[in-house]
C-alpha cells in the first residue's frame, strides 16, 4: 500500500507542477506561454520594455573605441541628406541591424553619431546580436529579436555555433513592429530601417493606420532574406524597386526618393512622407 500510494503522490506533484507551468503567463524563458499575443496587449508591451529592451553596458572609453573605429568608415548617402538635412536628435528604429567590421555601415550609426539621433537596433541572431550590442551609444538601445509579419507574436529558431555537432538551435521571439514602438515609448518615428526582415512587405501592414506616424522609410537592399520559419515567403530580390511595395507605401502617402533599377547590391533607398504634416500614414489613407 505504501509504495502504491507513494507512486501516486509523485504522480499527482509532477502533474501539478507542469499544470502550473502551463499557466506562466509573459515569462521570457518560456516564449511560447505568450505566443500568438496581440500586439496591442499592455502586457506584452510591458513585457519587451522589461525584459528586452536594453541600453548599452559598455563604459564611455570603450564606446569612444567603438565610435572612432566605425566613424571612419561611415559615409551617408545623398538620399539621407537629402531627407533630413541637419536635423538633429531624431529618433529611428533599425530592424535587423547588423554592426560586424565586415558588413556595410548603416546610416543610422552616421545619424547616431553627427546628429545625436537615438533609437533601437533589432537583431535576432545571438552572435551577430553581440557585435550589435558592443557598438551601440550611449543614446541607442537594442532588443534580441525578431519582427513578426503578423499582428500577433511568434518565434523562430537560429543556427549558433558552427556547424558541428557543438552547433544548436535557439528560438527567438519574434514581436510585432507596433508593439516594439510602444514599448519604446513611442508611436513615431523620424526614420524607420529595414536592413534584414523576412517579409518586409507583411510586416509594413501589421502597423495600425490610425496610430503611428513615420516620415521616412529606408530599405537596404541585400536580396533574399535568410529566416523562412516563420511562415510566410520571402519577398524578391530588388526590395527597393518593387512595385507591390511602393504601391503600399504611395497609398500611406510616401514617395521614393531614388530611381529604378538601384545599381550596387548593398544599395540602400528611402520612401519619404509627401504629406505637408511630414509623417505619414494619415487617417484619411484607411
């Protein structure tokens, strides 16, 4: 009788635990207990800003090192000064940000460092994510993540390590675009960047019409992206020039800024507000 009753108390205490387990609710170690969540819900919005939202920790010498070492190679294109001229203290949103010595300077690190803009980088490959972090300012926060091509959460898994038997697969929360910028404190943005996003088409829709204003909208055109588990196709390879992107932008009241066909395979392009306020979408594009 003892042993049987014993088999059935460790029974019922493992059935509980993972009963509880099952009710976490917004815990980031377990990504999917808040998988499919709306992009609106306070809770998930809280959630990002606690939990992975987060400023550089580097001291000021070496972001200093980092600055110097990068400053050096940035140039901003004709288009950017174009757009934005002078102005200072902007804010931007980099998606898929990539700071490797190797990879082609974002512009977004010149605004950061002439013009003192801020913003956030995303990127949600853990060992690029590091470079990321390392060379942020003072001014730029960074998230650990993927962009959702839904309204809702979702994940996706990245390759770390070589490719041996040491390497692993890491699931990474992937949040929507809108929930980020509320998290962020913010429901507009001076300069929204789009440098590696699987579908970036999707992911332009997801933003609520009524309730974010973004003046201008730079894509880099690197071709066909690398994350294909969330779902949903990658796009073509001229991002830029593609025409079921400039209509969804020309009817939020952007234009382009450059011509077809761009020439250079890390060319970057910019759609612009042409809209008298200078942010768009605009309610009256519902």
């Amino acid at each position: 009788f003892l042993s049987s009753f014993t088999v059935v108390m460790i029974i019922l205490i493992f059935s509980t635990d993972l009963k509880n387990r099952h009710y976490i609710h917004f815990n980031s170690t377990y990504i999917w207990d808040f998988e499919d969540c709306s992009q609106e819900s306070p809770r998930l919005i809280h959630l990002i800003r606690t939990e992975f939202i987060e400023s550089s920790r580097m001291n000021t010498s070496m972001q200093g090192n980092v600055a110097e070492k990068f400053h050096r190679k940035i140039k901003p294109s004709l288009q950017l000064l174009k757009i934005f001229k002078k102005k200072r203290s902007g804010i931007f949103f980099e998606l898929g940000a990539n700071r490797d010595l190797d990879v082609p300077p974002s512009e977004t690190e010149w605004l950061s460092t002439h013009l003192q803009w801020h913003g956030l980088l995303t990127q949600p490959h853990p060992d690029i994510y590091r470079g990321v972090l390392k060379s942020a300012g003072q001014a730029t926060y960074t998230a650990q993540v993927c962009i959702s091509p839904t309204i809702y959460v979702k994940h996706a898994h990245f390759k770390v390590g070589d490719n041996s038997a040491n390497s692993s697969l890491i699931p990474v929360p992937c949040f929507p675009l809108y929930s980020l910028m509320r998290a962020f404190n913010t429901t507009y943005l001076d300069l929204l960047v789009l440098n590696k996003v699987n579908a970036p088409l999707q992911v332009l829709k997801t933003l609520p019409l009524s309730q974010v204003r973004i003046h201008a909208i730079g894509i880099i055109n690197h071709g066909l992206n690398e994350v294909d588990d969330l779902g949903v196709g990658n796009d073509l390879e001229d991002l830029c020039c593609l025409e079921d992107l400039a209509r969804i932008l020309e009817n939020r009241g952007y234009k382009r800024s450059f011509a077809c066909p761009l020439q250079g395979t890390f060319d970057s392009c910019y759609y612009v507000c042409a809209k008298q306020a200078g942010y768009c979408p605009s309610r009256l594009n519902h």
